[in-house]
C-alpha cells in the first residue's frame, strides 16, 4: 500500500542514528503525507520518534502525534498521547502546543464536552490571531475543529464561514478525494436541518449580493 515508506523509514532510521534532527523531521513529514495506518505510525512513533522526540521540531512532533491520534482505535490512549505531548511542547513552540490543544477540542466535540471545546476554542483564536508567523498547519486544524463544532451545534452560517477559513490554510494535495467531497457534501447537505438550510442558504445569497 505504501511503497515509498520503506525508503522513508530507512532515512529516518539513518537521521536518527546520525543525530540528524532536520533531516530526520522533514522524512516524517514525508511519512505523514502518505501513511494513515495506525500500526505502521505507531510502530513508527514508539521505536524511532519517542526515544528522541525532544529533539526533533517540536511543530513536527505534534504533527505526527496528532496524525497518529486521529487514526488510533483507542480514543482514551489517543488522547492521553495527545495531552501527554501538549505538556512536552508547552514550552518549546507555541504553535505546537496549540496544535495539541485545538486537537483536545475535537476530542471534546466528539465526546459531548461542547462547553469544554468552545472555551478552548476561544482561549486558542487569539493565540494563533494575534501572533506573527503563526504556521498554516495551525490555522488549518483549528478551523477544522471549529467546523466540526459549528457542525454539532448548527452554527450554519459559522460553519460556512469557517469552511472557507480551513480550505484557504489548508494545501489541497493534503486532503483526499473523498474528503474534498465529504467537506463540499456537508457544506450543501439536504440532510441538514431547516434551520442549518436556511441559514447557508442566507449566507449563500449575501455572498452573491456582495460579487454582483
């Protein structure tokens, strides 16, 4: 499934050994691009990243943690892994620990903790606002899990505005096929209800008023 990944693995091994942290970090990045399957990511993690993760980017370490969470099968360990490195991080990058803190959010999204989520939500907007330099990486997931609360909480005209917000810092090479299509789907989705219908539909035609 994954034919590049050995050639991938082989240099990060040989960074590692090498003590090639920037090297090393760029491979994984290449390794994140490609591979979404736990066992490998976690194999990955605990025998060549964990023994050194301090070393390493910690922008780049967050990422591959986050990567590797959204695809465990146990939500409680993902998010003890996450928590775990959002304390790692906390006072190497700014951008890192915001990255693990937007990601707890959408574990409190999923788990029902909307109050929980919406405040971290809000202690997090400013951070990343008002900050020079801030990393497209964290703009782009904290305005998908302010979609996916949006979502939850038919919160249409957000949810739109929002939508727009996460594909403008996200690349598109980075999203699958099937992801552009679920994200236009639930932009526009008969499913929704009355009130999410009429909302996107307002905001639709206010967007249309406003190019004419």
């Amino acid at each position: 499934h994954y034919p590049a990944l050995s050639k991938a693995v082989a240099q990060i091994r040989s960074a590692q050994q090498s003590k090639l942290w920037h090297q090393m970090t760029l491979s994984l990045e290449s390794v994140l691009s490609s591979v979404r399957d736990e066992s490998i990511l976690s194999a990955l993690y605990t025998s060549v990243i964990a023994p050194v993760e301090l070393k390493l980017n910690p922008l780049s370490l967050a990422r591959f943690v986050v990567s590797m969470a959204a695809v465990m099968t146990n939500r409680a360990e993902a998010r003890a892994l996450v928590e775990a490195t959002q304390t790692k991080v906390e006072s190497l990058s700014r951008d890192a620990f915001i990255l693990c803190k937007t990601e707890l959010a959408d574990f409190d999204i999923t788990e029902g903790n909307l109050k929980k989520a919406r405040d971290t939500l809000d202690e997090c907007k400013p951070m990343i606002e008002g900050s020079f330099g801030t990393d497209n990486v964290v703009f782009s997931n904290f305005y998908r899990v302010l979609c996916q609360y949006d979502k939850v909480t038919d919160k249409a005209s957000d949810y739109y505005r929002n939508s727009m917000l996460y594909l403008a810092y996200t690349p598109a090479e980075s999203l699958s096929l099937e992801q552009r299509r679920a994200r236009a789907f639930e932009i526009v989705s008969p499913r929704c209800s009355a009130t999410v219908s009429s909302a996107l539909a307002s905001c639709c035609r206010s967007r249309l008023s406003r190019t004419c």
